[in-house]
C-alpha cells in the first residue's frame, strides 16, 4: 500500500505511528471526566458532607457541571485552544439533555458516574483512533506525514528544503522513550507562534470622576509548532528517529564550501561556452591556416592553467591575435582560477585529496587525447 | 518549672537518647532503600520504562530538596532542570563556608526526610489521631527512648491501622495511597541503571555522607552544642519539645518505611507478571480492580464491622491466587506436569503414531 506513493528509486527507511502515551494531553482531558464523575459521586453519597447535597437533587448536577466548566475554561486558558471548554461544555449539555428527555432527575447520583465513565470511554476512542490514521514515513529522499479520521491530511517534505529541526520530549516520552520531530521547512512550515495578551482595567471614582484606565499589551514569540499530521509526532523509538533524520538530512543539504563549488563551477561553464562561441567566430572571420595556429598555441596555455602557473601564461599568449572579447574573458578565467585557489585552501582534506585525484584523471585522459 | 536531677543520666544518657533513636530508624530507612533498589534492579531488563519513571521520582525529589537548601541560604536559583537522567540546580550566588555546607547538607539528608515530611504533612489530615508526646517526668536515658518509642509506635499503630482499613472507594484514601507509593518508589537517592558504575548502593550513599560530615568536624561541634543548648532550654521552658523534635524525624524514617514497604508487593506483582503469558500479563491488574469491585458491591447488601478490611483481603488473595494460577499454566502447561505430545511433535518435527517399532 504504501510502496504504491513511492517515487522511482525510493526506498523505505521507517514506517511510524505516534506512541499510545503521546496523546495523553488528550487522554488527559478524558480521565478528568472520569475522576470527577466519581468524586462527585462520592462526596454526594458517602463522604461526610453528602447531607450538604440532600436537599435538592439538582445540587449534584450543578456542582458537577461548575467545575467540569470551570476547569474547561482554565485548560483553554493554558492551552489556548478553546476547543477543550467548548467539549465539557458539550459533556455538559449531553448530560443535562439526557436527564430531561429520559426522566432521569431522580437518578442523578447514580447518573453522572456512569455518565462520565461512558463519555470518558467514547473520548479514548476518538483518540486512540486519531492516533492510529497518523502514519509517518521516512524515506532516503523524503518524509511522508499522514493524518486525520475524517478528512485525510498529507504533508511531503524533502530532505533538501529542510531548513531546520525541532525535537522535543516531555516527561512521559523521556520514561517511555518517545519524543516529537518537527521539521521546519525553507518556506516556515512548522513555525508558529506563542500568543499571550495582557489587559487590565481599573475605575476609579464611579460618582466623582468616573475615570476608567485601561492597560493591555501582547507578545508573540516565534516557536516551532505544528498539528500532529505535519510533524512527526511522538515518535518511537525518539533517539533513533532523530539520528536517522538527521543523518539523511545531511547527505541531502549541501554544505557552504559545496555550495560555493557549484558556483564556481557554474561560472567556469559560462566563460568556457563564451570561449567557444568566440573561437566559432574567430574560425568563421579568419583563414583556416592562421586559425590552426591559434589553436596549437592554445592547448599549452590550457596546460599550463592545469599547473597553476598563471605568471607564464602571460609571455606565451600573443595578445594582439586575439579579439578583445576573448581577452576579457581570459582575465575572467584567471580570476576564477585564483578565486578556486583561495577556495581549495580553506577546503578540508578529504575534499582535497578528492579533488587531487580527479584533477589527475582529467588531465591524464586529456593527455591520451593530446 | 520541673526539678531536673543533676546527673549523667539526665544530662547527657536523655540527651542521646531521642538522636539515637533517629540514626537507627534512619539506617533501617537505609536497609529498606536498598532492598528495594535490589528489586528494581532485578526488574530494569524488562521494565526500563518503569525504571526510569522511579528514577525520574528520586532525581525529583532530591533536586527539589538541593533548590530547597539554596533557598534556605539566600543563594537564590538561577536555573532548575529535572529530567529523567539527572537534574541540575544552578544558584545565582555560589556561597562558601558554613552556608556551603548546608547546602550539601539538604543535598544529602533532604531526600530522606523532605519528601516523607511532606507526606507525614498529608497523613496529619488523612490518618487523624497518631501524633502523640510523653511528657518526661524524670529525665533518664531509658525515659527518654521509651517516649520516643511511644510516639513512633502510636503513630505506626495509626497509620498501619489506616492502611489495613483503607476504603478504596474513598478518592482522598485512593490519592493518599498513590502519593505514598510515588514517595516509596522515590525515596531513594541514587540511580538504577544498566551499567555497574551507575548502581549506586547503600554505602556509596553512607561514603559520602561520612565525607561531608568528616569534612568539617567543627560544623558537627557546633550542631552538638546547638542541640545541647536546644535540650537545656526545652527543659526550663517545655520537657517534652525535645523529644517531640526528634519524633517528628522518627515518624518521617517511618513513613518512608511504610510507603517503601507498600511498593515490595508491587514490584513483586509486577516481577510475577514478568512469568505469565505475554497477552495475559494484564489479568492480575484487572482482577485488583474487579475483586475489591465485587466485594465491596458483596458487602453493600451483606455489611459487617470490617468491610473495607475484608474485601482489601479477598482482592490481595484474589490477585495470588490467579497469579500462581497464570504462572503454572505457563509453566506446567495446563497443570500437567509433563509437556504436551503436540509440543513434543513440533520440537522434533515427526509425527508419531500408536505402532510400536518393530525393531
């Protein structure tokens, strides 16, 4: 199924999910229903201030019902995510519906329990399932991210437009040994922000000067964040994860000093085309005697730039043959050259020897065509 | 004022008296850590999670207690880290001398008593009527330790008596035992881990408590005369606050003890499942719930004097029973004593027929 999205050569290097553990702060939101639902029940019937609910049978629901909103409004707080107090406020809802459409007000005590066990239980399925249409894949050339129960959301990132990465781990994952990856890409996929606002007012005075100040203030901070479909969210085993992202995104991303080499070389491409067009020019304009020279004398200045030796160069090229284009373009070769010198200096060794041993070829493949 | 006879044993034997009986509470606290860790180490190959969780409560609560020495000597917390691997408390002004030594004080001690006193805090409320102090009427030695023996054991009365009638159904009671057995799992100070040199043992923990105090020899004086100063004055003002002084630390090494003792059977439950069939691992936990379930349900309509004892007794019976049960069947394949012939037949890949060999 899942070879079927691959590209020609792709090979598989992981197949991931998120761990059972990693979507506790969800779970989270469940077990308290659960807990409450019992403790409510509890203080109501057994404990020692169960006579303070026996007046009206209402009292339980209330108290119920205050809390699970009140702790709904302080996780939305902490989370910012208004979602959480608009879900117990649905837990709610459901409860008080339920009791007015099946007559149930005299079975209040027995009701929220069970109540809360129930919608507790259908929450861990919703997560459960949630966690298990995540599906992540690692390639040799890039990660695949998967998500969503009812809407299918898909995020492809290539090694190579990784800008940056972000790992975390929380307590739970450091126990059970599973952390999130967040890729951030060229273009800031994976960058969110932190909003936090202040406000505050203050009224002095109603009757006298009815004065009313008011002070607010935001801050946003830059943080890596993104929905669990577009990271690779609480991933197992973490460490070897992120070893293995890492280790592909450095045989993707080129390094500064290859990067300058692509430049270079880009630049030597461009002055050899412009040297050939000249010589098709010169052919063309020139009779073909004079022409041979010119060529004979240039494949020892070739040579000679092989051999650094740019001091030589100068007494050998007869500059009034040639065009003042073509002398142009000479100068910007020995700039180039020089420019690559400088380059191979602060290039590390291995490259060096590298680049040594492909110098080597070149010009002894040069030399059998000579 | 009482009349304090002037002799040795008033002066000095009723002095060491309430001390000793710590230092020897706070070693027996010390054997019982290290059982444990023995435990937990014979568990870690299977249960790595489980043991970095124990270890994440121990770095916890002893980073807490070196942030609480900090503060305690003004040098402030610059920054405060705890991870499952170690934790790290940097002061914003390093301090030398005396208030150095404080700090490494609650470094060292402070993960023995802090946490257990914080728990002992919680059982004031949870437990009641345990806490209870002799008033000494003719300063000896010998009175001295029975008072302190006498709070130490009304208070284990109290708080065993509450364990063994502990209501299940009670969220207070059920919070107050989780809280006691995180304590239990983090008491102890050091790691547990795969590699030797990171199993640090009882005397690693004795070795560097003895450094620090040899250390500075005139600091342990100065204690000694503080405390002598702090019996003399509790004699003219209240006889019986010295004593109770040390009490306190009595009933912390034995809070520790307690909620160490209540984590064996959990470590011993879990080291049984590591016996049973892989998919079954989870019957003796859910038989936990559902035994003390149904008995406590069996005791709504039949009620007697003991029913939170009782069903706490049919859930512990219950969860051996169905252990051994699940162990022996892996074991002995379905309680024979011989294997099966169909596993005999896969071993050895030859079917075997009722013809006996002709040869």
């Amino acid at each position: 199924m899942v070879k079927k999205e691959l590209l020609k050569n792709e090979q598989i290097e992981r197949l991931l999910s998120p761990h059972p553990l990693s979507f506790m702060k969800l779970q989270a939101l469940s077990i308290f229903v659960i807990v409450w639902g019992i403790m409510v029940w509890w203080l109501t019937n057994s404990s020692e201030y169960a006579n303070m609910f026996s007046g009206n049978i209402w009292y339980r629901l209330i108290l119920w019902g205050l809390v699970l909103l009140f702790v709904g409004v302080i996780a939305s707080l902490v989370a910012i995510q208004w979602i959480i107090f608009f879900l117990y406020l649905g837990v709610f809802a459901g409860a008080l519906g339920l009791i007015f459409w099946q007559h149930w007000e005299k079975d209040i005590a027995l009701f929220i329990p069970l109540y809360s066990i129930t919608v507790s239980l259908v929450g861990f399925l919703i997560v459960e399932l949630y966690r298990r249409s995540h599906k992540y894949i690692i390639t040799d050339l890039r990660i695949i991210f998967k998500g969503g129960i009812f809407t299918k959301r898909e995020r492809t990132i290539r090694y190579d437009k990784i800008a940056d990465i972000d790992a975390k781990q929380g307590i739970l994952g450091q126990i059970f040994g599973f952390g999130t990856i967040i890729p951030v890409s060229e273009s800031g996929f994976g960058l969110g922000s932190d909003k936090t606002m202040a406000a505050g007012g203050v009224e002095v005075g109603i009757k006298k000067a009815r004065l009313f100040g008011f002070a607010g203030g935001g801050k946003e901070v830059q943080t890596p964040i993104a929905r669990s479909y577009y990271e690779l969210h609480g991933v197992y085993p973490y460490k070897d994860v992120k070893q293995l992202v890492e280790n592909l995104l450095q045989t993707h991303v080129p390094t500064q000093y290859q990067k300058e080499q692509i430049e270079v070389e880009k630049q030597q491409v461009d002055i050899q085309t412009q040297m050939r067009d000249l010589l098709h020019k010169q052919m063309s304009e020139t009779p073909r005697r004079k022409v041979g020279k010119q060529t004979i004398e240039e494949e020892p200045e070739e040579e000679e730039r092989e051999e650094e030796n740019t001091s030589m160069k100068k007494t050998f090229i007869p500059e009034d043959i040639y065009q003042p284009a073509q002398v142009d373009i000479q100068q910007q070769m020995k700039e180039l050259l020089k420019k690559q010198k400088t380059a191979r200096v602060l290039q590390p060794e291995e490259n060096i020897e590298e680049e040594i041993e492909e110098e080597d070829d070149s010009e002894h493949e040069r030399k059998k065509g000579t | 004022m009482t009349t304090v006879p002037l002799n040795i044993d008033s002066l000095v034997g009723a002095v060491l008296a309430p001390i000793l009986g710590v230092v020897f509470f706070w070693f027996l606290q010390l054997i019982f850590i290290e059982i444990q860790k023995r435990m937990l180490s014979k568990l870690h190959h299977h249960h790595e999670a489980f043991c970095r969780f124990t270890n994440y409560i121990g770095i916890l609560f002893q980073t807490i207690c070196q942030a609480l020495g900090y503060t305690v000597t003004r040098s402030g917390i610059a920054s405060f880290q705890v991870t499952v691997n170690y934790g790290e408390v940097q002061p914003k002004k390093e301090k030398t001398g005396v208030l150095e030594w404080i700090t490494r004080s609650f470094l060292l001690f402070g993960p023995f008593f802090i946490p257990s006193g914080l728990v002992l805090l919680a059982s004031y409320f949870v437990i009641g009527k345990g806490f209870v102090f002799l008033i000494p009427v003719h300063f000896t030695f010998v009175e001295s330790l029975t008072g302190f023996v006498v709070s130490l054991s009304t208070f284990a009365n109290k708080f065993v008596s509450f364990l063994v009638t502990i209501d299940l159904f009670n969220p207070i009671h059920v919070g107050f035992l989780f809280v006691l057995l995180f304590l239990g799992f983090g008491i102890r100070p050091s790691y547990i881990g795969e590699k030797r040199k990171e199993k640090i043992d009882i005397l690693h923990d004795l070795m560097l408590i003895k450094d620090h105090l040899v250390e500075k020899p005139l600091y342990i004086l100065a204690i000694a005369c503080i405390i002598y100063m702090f019996y003399l004055l509790s004699l003219f003002l209240n006889p019986m606050v010295y004593v109770g002084f040390f009490s306190i630390f009595g009933w912390m090494s034995l809070t520790a003890i307690i909620a160490l003792l209540i984590t064996y059977p959990v470590l011993i439950l879990i080291k049984a499942t590591d016996e049973i069939r892989t998919h079954w691992k989870i019957i003796p936990f859910i038989t936990l719930v559902v035994s003390y379930v149904i008995a406590r349900v069996f005791f709504i309509y039949y009620s007697t004097k003991q029913d939170e004892s009782i069903s706490l007794l049919v859930m512990i019976l219950s969860i051996t029973f169905i252990t051994i049960l699940l162990i022996k069947y892996k074991k002995t394949n379905r309680f024979k004593t011989a294997p099966k012939m169909k596993h005999m037949r896969i071993a050895d890949g030859k079917k075997r027929t009722s013809k006996k060999r002709t040869d």
